[in-house]
C-alpha cells in the first residue's frame, strides 16, 4: 500500500505545544508512521505527497455531544416526515460533520448501533462514533416529550426497535433501563440528571434522579467492563449529585459553583459546555419553530452559562469540546472552540480540548487525539494557523484535507 507523506504545513500536534514547521506527517495504511522534521524521515520514492501548503496539520477533531440521527426542525416538518427519511437526512448529517473536519462523535442520544455499523462496513461516509443509544430520563422530566396536554411529541422518534424508550423512575427502574441501552449496543451511558431548555414540563435547575438511582446506573455500566456514564446536568445540584454518584461526565453545567467545579477537579469529572446549543436556540428559534418556553429559559441562562465555562477553566476542570449538534445545524460544530475562547479560554486550549482531551474523555487516546506514530490515521489540514484564527474553522472551506482511519474523506487543496 502507498504511504502518503504530508509536508509543507504547520504541524498543531493536539498535546498543546507551539505550532512546529519542517515537520512532515506519514501515513501507512490506517496508522500515522511518522511525525517529525522532513529529515528524519527516510522518503523511499513511491510515496503519494500531500502538500498542506502552509496550512495547519492537525489530529481529526472531536466532538463529545451531538445528535446524529437529528437536527431540529418545525413540529409540522417533523409530523409530516415518513421514518425512514431520517436515515437519509443523517447521511447527510455526518457528511457535513466529516466535511467540517470531526472524524470522531459521542452520540448522546438518539443513533441506534445500524448507523454505526453502516459507517464502520463503508456503506455510507461518517465520523467514528461512540454511541449512548437513548438517555434515561424521570417521567415528566427532561427527555420527556409529553406536552401539557397529554400528547407525545419528542424531538425525534423513540421506543423502536434499537432504541429503548429512556422513561424510568426507581433504582430498579434504571438497572433495567440501563441494562436495555446496553443490550442496544450503548458505549457510554446517558442520563438525565436535571431538567433541560428544551423540555416542556421543567427547568435547567431541577434536580432529576435521586443518588441512590444515579448510583445504580453508574454502577450498572461499571459490570460492563467499565462502560462510563454522561450526564445531561444543568443545576448545580444535580451537577455534584451526579460527580458524587460517579459520573464520568457533566454536559452542559449551565450553573456550575465554586463548589461543583472543586468536586468535579477531585474526582477527575469531564465538562462539554456546548456553548453552542444556547447560542443556536436564540438564533433559529423563528426559522426553527423552538418553543417559546425554550427561548425565555435560554435568555435566563445563557450567561451563567459563559460564567460557568470560565470558573470550570479557572479551576482546572477537563473540558472537552462537545456541541449537541443536532439542536443546531451539523457541520457547524467548530464554532464552539470560539465561543470558548470569548469566555476567556485560551485559544490552544480549545484545540487540546476537541482533540486530546477529547480522546481522552472517549477512552480512545490511545487511538486519536493527537498526531504521534502509531495512532490511526486522523488528520486535518486547514487554510491557516487555527489558533489565531478560531473564528475561521466554522467555514467549511477553511476545511481542506479530512483523513479518517487513513482514508482520504475531503480533500479542497
């Protein structure tokens, strides 16, 4: 098989050390064999050359929270859109993802274990996905989709086959339900353990499951080899309910205290912010057709939102990128990393952050996350030098070369 060595670019490694140049990047097969100064490699002849010109070199990036198989749309789209439709839509959907340089997600909700088993055998083009097949939920609570007048209307379809209905209230609820998305082929668990903006019958602070069922989840995925357990926490006391049950990561964190971001250091707890998710809610809401009750909660908390980002920051949480793509526009997902510098996150620390820290949320970092000989071949080459232009990623064509697995994905140079 031909090697491809990619030379002439910026190489941003994703361990966030300084942008290096006269490096150059081997590919052999599905692997990365070198990287390092051009002269430490020894060119054979036959090798395929990529040239970045001048462009950043980079791991694939990676985002910890989206919704492949959604994106949200008017409740009359929704009603009047056959089933099997959205199978195609979400083609489409890792497409743009793929096109916009993420070649690896954690779905947090709504991919059954077919899509991804279509992308791994080749039959469509996507990212590499870890998948949490539905979330668990209270009756009444976020993941709900009952309205006030009784009718059932979630954001996309659940309860079919491959994908439980998350709805559970009890410890011995949640072993069964837990052990129901795991039968599914869950990698990671999901759990709701606040109320959310987007549900109808509650609030981001509400506190969701008690410990003692938080507990039980946790513990659940611990007898399946350690599968880990995310966590939709909004309120800052569902936050250390669920850092104290365990719970290897905290989506959202809207209200995150001195106090919940302390536990979170301790106990080594993950933060996706998914500044975006709030942002795109405020924007579309017109186009989209959002609630009304999802726009005034998003007004009420979207700048505790950013002050929460930045006390997590300051004291020294982990903080993956993770966008819920899906509530938003896919592709659009590098959008986050400037949101999180305007919070007053440094601008290499948002690319170690969809990168290696990324990985490392995932378990994966011995296998992506950063550019070093011996990964998988996850590699992305851009139009500049990213981190002095984070505001730039969200264009696709400052997007020029995507390499997955070793497989050439995008290629605009």
């Amino acid at each position: 098989m031909t090697k491809t060595i990619i030379e002439n670019g910026l190489v941003i490694d994703g361990h966030g050390g300084e942008p290096r140049k006269g490096e150059v990047v081997v590919v052999d097969g599905r692997t990365i064999e070198y990287v390092g100064p051009k002269s430490g490699y020894n060119v054979q002849g036959n090798e395929h050359v990529v040239d970045a010109e001048g462009g950043a070199v980079l791991p694939g990036f990676i985002d910890t929270h989206v919704h492949m198989m959604m994106e949200y749309s008017p409740l009359s789209q929704r009603l009047t859109t056959p089933f099997a439709y959205r199978y195609f839509q979400a083609h489409q959907y890792m497409q743009a993802t793929l096109n916009a340089g993420i070649t690896t997600v954690r779905d947090a909700l709504g991919t059954d274990l077919g899509v991804k088993k279509a992308v791994q055998d080749g039959l469509v083009s996507g990212p590499r996905m870890q998948l949490s097949i539905n979330a668990l939920t209270i009756t009444g609570g976020h993941g709900d989709g009952t309205q006030l007048n009784g009718d059932v209307l979630d954001i996309q379809p659940f309860d079919y086959r491959g994908m439980p209905d998350g709805r559970c209230d009890g410890v011995a609820e949640v072993r069964k339900k837990a052990r129901e998305m795991l039968r599914a082929g869950a990698e990671v668990l999901k759990v709701h353990a606040t109320g959310g903006v987007l549900s109808p019958t509650d609030h981001p602070q509400f506190t969701q499951f008690s410990p003692e069922e938080l507990e039980a989840i946790v513990q659940e995925g611990q007898f399946r080899n350690g599968v880990k357990v995310m966590a939709h926490a909004q309120g800052s006391e569902g936050i250390k309910n669920a850092v104290h049950a365990g719970i290897h990561s905290i989506e959202h964190g809207i209200f995150i205290d001195d106090e919940a971001a302390e536990l979170m250091v301790e106990n080594g707890t993950f933060l996706m912010p998914t500044l975006l998710a709030p942002v795109s809610v405020l924007e579309t809401a017109d186009e989209k057709g959002m609630p009304q009750s999802a726009v005034d909660k998003t007004k009420d908390v979207i700048e505790y939102h950013r002050e929460s980002v930045k006390r997590a920051y300051d004291k020294g949480v982990k903080i993956a990128m993770g966008t819920d793509a899906g509530v938003m526009k896919h592709g659009t997902n590098l959008r986050e990393l400037a949101l999180m510098r305007d919070t007053g996150v440094d601008a290499m620390d948002t690319i170690v952050m969809t990168t290696k820290t990324a990985a490392e949320c995932l378990g994966w970092d011995d296998q992506i996350g950063t550019l070093e000989a011996g990964k998988l071949a996850d590699v992305v080459i851009t139009k500049g030098n990213p981190v002095e232009e984070l505001d730039a990623l969200q264009a696709h064509d400052y997007i020029r070369y995507v390499m997955k697995d070793g497989q050439v994905e995008k290629d605009a140079l």
